[in-house]
C-alpha cells in the first residue's frame, strides 16, 4: 500500500497526465477557506457535495421536455444531468484535462432549474419582472442553490472554478476553464438528442419531419448523434486549442437546436401547457408573497433581496408534482381535502 500524501501524489500525477492547459486539483479556491480531504482532491469534494445536496435530488422529479411525464423511459434533469456528465468526463478524459472538475460542473449545472423545464423558467422570469424583479434565469439561480441556499443558507462552499462552470453553463460569458467550457458545449449535446429521443417517443414529432439535412451528416440515432458530435468536438479543440465545433457539424447542431426549439421546447404541444404552467405559478408566487409565513423553513429576506427573493427561491425549488400539489392545495382546498 502506498504511503505518500494523496495531495502530493495526485500534484504529481496532474503534472506528469494532464495537458498544459488543465486545471489543477490544488490549491482549493474557496470563499470559506478550509482544510482540504485527506482521500478527495477539491474538485471531487465538491462533486460529493452537489450530489448530496437536496437541489440534486429534487431534480429526479423536475420535467426536463415534458410536464410531469407519467411514462418510464422519458428523461427528468436527473437524467439530463447524468448524461451530460458522463459525455463531458469522456471528453475531457481524451483532451487530458481535469476529470474531477468536469464531473462536478455537470452534476451542478442544473440545480436551479424551475418545475415546467423550458416554459417554467419563461414564466417565473416574466412573473419576476411584472412584480419588480431583475428576472430569472436558471443558471444564476444555479448558482444561488450552491451559494446561498443549501445547508440551512450556508452553501456548499465549493471551489471557485465549479462555481464558474455553473454559472456560465449557459449564457453570454464563456466559463474560465476548458472544463467548464466542455459541460457548456456537451449540454446542448445532449439534450438535443436526447430530446428527440423523447419527443418521438411521445408522437410529438415525426421521424420524417427531422430534417434530413441536418439528420444525415449527425447520424440517425440519438447515439450515432453524440458520437459525431464527440469526436468532432475533439478533433476541433485539438485544433484550436478551446473547447469548440467545426464549422460543418457544429452549425448542423445548431441548427438542429433551433429546430427543436421551434418544434418541441416551444412548439405547439408545449405552448398547450404554457396557460396551465402560468396559471400554477403565478398563483404560487402571489399566494406565498402575501402568505411569507407558509414558507417551510423560510428565512426573511435577506438584505438586498426585498420580499420577492425567498417566494422565488421556494417555487423554483419546487419539483413538478410538487407544484401541482401545492397549487391544487391552495385553490382547490376543499378538493385537495378528498
């Protein structure tokens, strides 16, 4: 058995493996300084962290395309989740850059997404602004789940670079590692397949309405897709020295993305929930801003945040079943009561 520090061994091996331009495990960049694991480098630490926490374990019930899916083989942001991570870890495997970093970025992405994926997180945002807010996007509020709001307020205290990955998974600003800037190319990877996957699942789409100009140089299946898209990511970021696309297959995914857009995130049969999501969380919002003290273990606002802050971090906690629940509780009492 080995009996040299794991800090020291795993420095050693980093140097000796992982590209130039990797990120290192240590030293650990807190807000909260604190003593490293004697078994875990920073970066799995904050892995173990985010899967622990209970943001990660709502997302098993929080509808990646479709509401409330009754069936068994239709992808949650659990799954969204896990498949983004593992796509990601195998690319950044290949690339030589840090494993550990990757994982934790992908397994936190998504913490803060709202119930009602695409057309929940449309509504709270407008929601937030009608009643004076900046607004809502799931990838800030990401970052406040890791932040602010698990552990009783504390946080996770996680490392500077994870919490980058988070933030910037999505948005106009570029993560600051080439981990982080894996997890933010993989996640539309992933779930445009996957996506596709499940809107034909569910008759949604059509085989023959998939474009056949973006279908034939991706591939025909989900698997065929990510395969593709994998390899040319590799090959490009070689090339370049970033985490980027060829010009052929990154814009045929594009594009395929604002077809899905178009077709499926906020297509028809999505727009035919859109009333009844908006109906549920506005009615959330406005009942628990004049009912504050009906927030489980809700803490006053803090300072800054205004009224509006906690109502918000509540409802877009909520997981699908749980909103509809709640909502049939507080407008249909009488029924809820049967």
């Amino acid at each position: 058995m080995r009996d040299d520090p794991f800090e020291q061994r795993t420095r050693e091996a980093e140097e000796r493996e992982l590209a130039v331009e990797a990120a290192r495990s240590y030293p650990a960049r807190r807000a909260r300084p604190e003593p490293d694991s004697p078994h875990r480098t920073p970066f799995q630490r904050d892995r173990d962290r985010i899967v622990h926490s209970k943001a990660f374990r709502r997302l098993k019930y929080k509808t990646q395309v479709f509401i409330a899916p009754e069936g068994d083989h239709y992808r949650t942001r659990m799954t969204h989740t896990l498949e983004v991570t593992g796509i990601a870890r195998n690319v950044a495997r290949v690339l030589g850059l840090n494993e550990d970093l990757t994982e934790a970025i992908g397994y936190g992405h998504d913490l803060g997404h709202p119930p009602f994926g695409h057309i929940g997180e449309e509504v709270i945002d407008g929601a937030i602004r009608e009643r004076g807010g900046d607004g809502f996007k799931h990838n800030v509020h990401s970052l406040r789940v890791v932040e602010a709001l698990e552990r009783g307020g504390e946080g996770l205290n996680l490392t500077e670079q994870v919490r980058d990955g988070i933030l910037n998974h999505t948005g106009p600003t570029k993560p600051a590692t080439l981990e982080g800037r894996i997890v933010r190319l993989v996640d539309r990877v992933a779930y445009i397949n996957h996506d596709i996957d499940d809107a034909l699942r569910a008759g949604i789409l059509d085989p023959d309405e998939l474009p056949r100009e973006l279908i034939d140089p991706l591939g025909e299946s989900g698997s065929e897709r990510i395969d593709t898209l994998v390899r040319d990511i590799v090959a490009s970021s070689r090339e370049s020295g970033d985490i980027t696309q060829s010009d052929e297959i990154g814009g045929a995914m594009l594009r395929l993305r604002k077809f899905m857009f178009e077709h499926v995130y906020l297509g028809p049969d999505a727009r035919s929930e859109h009333e009844r999501v908006q109906r549920t969380l506005v009615a959330l919002l406005d009942h628990y801003l004049g009912h504050p003290g009906e927030i489980p273990n809700g803490a006053p606002a803090r300072a800054g945040e205004g009224d509006l802050q906690p109502v918000v971090d509540y409802v877009a906690g909520m997981t699908d079943r749980f909103c509809i629940k709640t909502f049939r509780e507080i407008a249909l009492p009488e029924e809820s009561r049967l």
